[in-house]
C-alpha cells in the first residue's frame, strides 16, 4: 500500500525536475511513512510512499523487469499474487523480490495491456515502459485504490491524491462547476471529474495510455448481470446460500495475506460480523477489531445492539471509540485528506477509526461493499413499489402528488414518483439524490448558475447502454450502484479516511471474482419482502448469532445534523458567515442564512443537515486547496484527534 505520483513530459528529452517529483512525493507521506522512492528517466519521473505490508525487506518500489525496460509503482496489494508468480516463474521469469508489485511488470512483458485481466485484487498503478515510451495508469474494478492524472501541454501528472498534482504547480487551479453541481445532487462528486477542471480521476475498471503526448482511456473491465434471454441457473436457496458462503471464505483468506498485523472494523451489522467471523474462522484465531460509537443516541448503532465480540463463543478483542461532540473540529484535518467534499459528514467518523487503529495494526478489514452487491439500500424497494406507476403520463402524475397521500407515506415518494420510467442518471438521481434542480439554483451565486448555463454535463444521462437496456430494473439499479455510488463515495471516503493515518483498508465483499458470482444471484433471494441482503443471511447464519443474523440494516452516519445545531467551530462560523460566502461568490449568503435558521429550528421539515454540510464543503475546500491553505499539522499523522475509549 502506497501513495504514487509522477510526470510524463511530451518532450522525451527534457527531464523531470526533481525538486517537483520531491514535491509531489512528500506531500503522500501519510499514505506511506515507511519508505520512499524516485525513478528518473528522460521525460519520466515517478515517485512513491510505500506503507510496508508484504516483503518488508526487498519490497520497495519502483520495481523493475529483468532488464529494467519495465518499471511499476503501484498503491494497494495484488490477492493472488502468489499463484501468479509461481506461473511467471515457470515461464521463465526471475523475481528479485517477494513483493506482490513485481508481478505487475512480468506479467505486462507477457501479455501487454491485457495483465490488467490476469490481476486479483485492489490497485491503482502507473508503469513505464521505456521501450514504447508509454506509460499506462490503470485502476482495480470496483475503484477501491484512487488514482488521479492531469493532461496539459507540457504532459502528464498523476498521483493517487490530487494534491500531489497541486504540489507540480503546474495545473490551473479553477473550480469544475458541474462537480459542485454534483455535490448537491447526490451528496458527492461523480468522476471523472474532480472539483478542479484540471484533473480528472480514473474510473473504476480504466486504463489509460499516455504515448507521443497524447492521452487515452479504455475500459477493461465494468458489472455484467444476466439478461432476461439467458439461461438462468437452477440452484436453489440453500445451494446459492452455500456457494457464496464458500466464495466469501476463499475473498476473506486471500485479504489476510500480510507480513504486519491485520484488524478489522466491527459494527453492530451482518456485513463487518461476517468477514470479522470468516477471518476467525480462517485464521483460527481472534483478530483486533475497532468498534466506533457516538454519544449521540440517534446515531449510535452499538450501545443498544450488541456487537459480535459480546456474544458468547465469538469473543474478539475490541477497542471502542466515541465520536463526541468536538469531532466537528476535525473536518478541516478530514477535508484536507478526502480533497472533494461529501454531504453526510463521514469522513470525520473514519478518520476517528483509523487513527485508533494505526496504534495497533496497519491493515484493516471492512464490511464496505455488501449494499452494493446485494441490495441493501432502501431505495430498492422504493423503486420495486413505484416503478409500475412510472408507466401514468406525467401530467397524470403530478396532479396525484397535488394530494396529501404520497408525500405522507414518505418524503422521498414523491420526489421518486415523477422519475422517468427508464434507469438513467436522473432516475438515479431521484431515488438517491439531495436537491432538485430549482432548489440548486436558488442556492447558487448568480455567477455560478451563469457557469453552469454554459457548460455541458459532460456525464449527461449516464445511459446503460446495451447490453444493460435488457437486464432487470433490479440489476440495472444495482449497475449504477456499483459504478457511481460506491467508488465515488464509499470506497473513496474509505481509502481517504484510512490512508490518513497510514492504515490499508481491505474490503473482500468487493473483490472482483465474488461480485461477478453475486451478479448472478436471483434479485429475489437478495431482497425478499422487507429483508435485504436475504442470501448473504442465510450464507452465514451457522456462523454468527441468530440476533446478528435477523438485525435491519442501519449503517454508519455521521452526526452532522447535530453538529449543526450546536454552536459552530470557528472555522464553521467563519466560512458560513454571510462576508465569507460574499467573498468566495459560490453561494447566495441570504439563502444559506436561510437555511441554517430553518435547521436550527429542529422540526423535521427543516432539516438541511446534509445540504449545509455541502455548502460548508466547497467554502473549506477553497480555502484549503484554491488558497493553499492546508490546516496546520495536516498529513503529519499527528495531532490527538477527539475521542476517548470506552
């Protein structure tokens, strides 16, 4: 696990300046304090933090071929690196190293661009290949590892974080106004894009090919569900149930390859208790976990349910974290790290994690993932329920919602209600999303919504394209779950909060081979009546406690909300406050004024927690990364965050 950055230059002969390969490295120090390294060739320069997880002795990177024509550094692990080098052995290649990462470069000699299909496991890497002169920048399917780049006229800059690229000087810094648009859609950032026009990140399941000066992207790989045509397999409940329980098994073994201690994160669910319960009964041993709770009780999962670790038979050590009342003080340090903003406030809570756990172990298992390949969000049944009355004219429809019945049966219906028929972004963005277009517009600066007005969604409608146009509405929600929720959000939240404090996160629902083998899974033994995630229970319910095994999904969320009703940090008062928003020009400071009152008032019609807290986002980010004005101490991996024990 490790921070990469680096620099391409369309002129062969020019060299990299090494103060600006310096630059770009150091500022990834948080993602890899144990060791760094520099590769320069004309018109190349890579640079990488590695965090020391497999092959602590010879392990360090950049890593060559034979010859040194090939050279990779890479951020994350390779699953199944061991198998494969066992075949490149007996293929006639020789290993300097027992890293993971050399596999990388053998196989690439081997078969080109199409290693990508060989690797098992997370990663976001950049490999040279002097012979062609060509980089390639690749990203593991789901988009658990992030990867960022930059196309200009003097050449390529990446970097696994966007700041590494800042730290070039080399990239105009102006604001992407469809990403902040983005923002207040569906409560996070959509790539490719980032919040800088500049730089662009690497989707989930891409590579691309830098030669000659110019750039391009190339898909290897995206979820495929069966089509209604196809011959769907017979097996029943219990033979699905048992195949997946054996699957997840062989994903957990394989995440617990490591030469440094590994923990998990344990909530009160049936995701984290399962991989913490697989983990025990592979390694056949009790594995640390991090409990986090809070002290306020409406976002607290775990005082009232008990955790795996309290049931007799599956005892774990546990540490427990409380995320109090001052935890709001940590945003800029978490902003600082997860670069684009999210509405829901999280990045706080994982920071918290992470920095208990970096005392104890440096790899982290997680539960992340299981929502997305079986179900398990509310929207699903919404979207079963209200999809037949998709087919009423529209005109039709909105005069039913001039009634009192839907919009009291749930606040969401009626947004969900007038959604086109056909699964498409804007769909998704109804059954997801935060704010209406008009809504966004009143809280816009006339200037932004000029902007706007001007500039094209490069990610329009998100069509499915085929062959997703045939697959069921089920499997198609599932489709922009997987491609647009989970790496822009989960995962990168994850990765970002994690590797703050130097801690590899490991999530084995999302490795590749098990969510094609979900992906084949009936809809109706993934949601049946009001159960979600029914297959995943009952794969696992002789291996954890039947109360685990019955208990609804809630989930982690910050107490942002709170956050708003209690007098702010000063950062918060200062950014919030009607000259600052004047004075950036994103915001209209009388409708954010308007908002917080209409919060702050606490009826449940006012809440605009997740709003507010996107508001207060972009005001933060500019000033962290439009300004340069990273928070004092921000990625040393110092400073004691506010929590306690319990």
């Amino acid at each position: 696990m490790c921070g990469i950055c680096g620099v391409v230059l369309a002129d062969p002969k020019r060299p990299v300046e090494r103060p600006l390969l310096e630059r770009m490295t150091t500022i990834l120090r948080h993602r890899g304090p144990d060791g760094r390294g520099r590769y320069h060739a004309p018109g190349v320069g890579l640079g990488v933090q590695r965090l020391s997880i497999i092959d602590l002795q010879t392990g360090d990177q950049p890593i060559g071929n034979e010859d040194g024509t090939v050279v990779v550094v890479c951020n994350g692990e390779i699953y199944n690196s061991p198998e494969l080098t066992v075949e490149l052995q007996d293929a006639g290649h020789r290993f300097r190293t027992k890293s993971d990462v050399e596999v990388i470069v053998h196989l690439y000699e081997d078969e080109g661009v199409e290693c990508l299909r060989r690797l098992r496991g997370m990663f976001g890497f950049a490999l040279w290949d002097s012979r062609r002169r060509r980089v390639m920048l690749a990203r593991d399917r789901l988009g658990i590892k992030p990867l960022h780049y930059a196309v200009g006229r003097e050449g390529l800059y990446f970097g696994s974080e966007l700041k590494a690229i800042l730290a070039a000087n080399r990239i105009a810094r102006a604001l992407d106004v469809r990403a902040m648009d983005d923002l207040l859609r569906f409560g996070f950032v959509i790539a490719p894009r980032t919040l800088f026009t500049a730089i662009r990140r690497l989707l989930p399941g891409e590579y691309l090919l830098y030669q000659e000066g110019a750039a391009s992207t190339h898909r290897y790989w995206q979820p495929r569900f069966p089509d209604p045509g196809e011959r769907m397999s017979r097996m029943s409940a219990g033979e699905w149930a048992e195949c997946l329980r054996a699957k997840l098994e062989e994903t957990v073994r394989i995440h617990l390859r490591s030469d440094v201690p590994i923990g998990a994160y344990l909530s009160a669910g049936i995701d984290s208790s399962s991989v913490a319960s697989l983990a025990r009964r592979v390694t056949n041993r009790p594995i640390q976990t991090f409990t986090l709770s809070f002290d306020n009780p409406d976002y607290d999962e775990v005082r009232s349910q008990k955790t795996l670790d309290r049931f007799p038979g599956h005892e774990l050590p546990n540490e427990r974290l409380v995320c109090g009342r001052g935890a709001f003080d940590l945003y800029p340090r978490a902003l600082w790290h997860s670069e684009d903003p999210s509405t829901s406030g999280i990045e706080v809570p994982d920071l918290i994690l992470s920095g208990a756990a970096s005392q104890s172990v440096k790899v982290v298992l997680t539960g992340e993932g299981s929502d997305e390949i079986f179900g398990g969000y509310p929207w699903y049944r919404w979207d079963r329920l209200l999809r037949p009355l998709a087919r009423l004219p529209l005109a039709l429809r909105r005069l039913m919602l001039l009634g009192p019945l839907i919009r009291a049966w749930h606040p969401r219906a009626s947004h969900v209600f007038l959604a086109p028929r056909a699964m498409n972004l804007a769909r998704y963005e109804r059954l997801t999303g935060l704010l209406r277009a008009g809504a966004r517009t009143r809280l816009f600066s006339s200037d932004v919504q000029q902007r706007l007005a001007q500039t094209r969604d490069e990610n329009g409608g998100r069509p499915l394209g085929e062959p997703g146009r045939a697959w069921s509405p089920f499997a198609q929600l599932q489709f922009y779950d997987l491609t647009i929720r989970l790496p822009n959000f989960i995962t990168r939240t994850l990765d970002c909060g994690s590797m703050a404090n130097g801690v590899e996160a490991r999530v084995p629902f999302l490795d590749h081979e098990l969510v094609e083998l979900c992906a084949q899974i009936p809809p109706v033994l993934k949601v049946r009546g009001r159960q979600e995630k029914y297959i995943l229970r009952q794969a696992m319910r002789d291996l954890l406690p039947p109360e685990i095994v019955r208990r609804k999904k809630r989930g982690l969320a910050a107490p942002m909300r709170q956050w708003l009703y209690d007098p702010l940090p000063p950062f918060a008062e200062d950014l919030l406050s009607s000259a600052r928003l004047r004075e950036k020009g994103y915001f209209e400071p009388d409708v954010v004024r308007s908002m917080l009152e209409r919060h702050r008032s606490r009826r449940e019609s006012g809440d605009q927690g997740p709003l507010l807290m996107g508001v207060l986002g972009i005001q933060l980010w500019d000033e962290l990364f439009m300004r340069a004005q990273g928070p004092v101490g921000v990625g040393s991996g110092t400073g004691t965050p506010p929590i306690c024990t319990v």
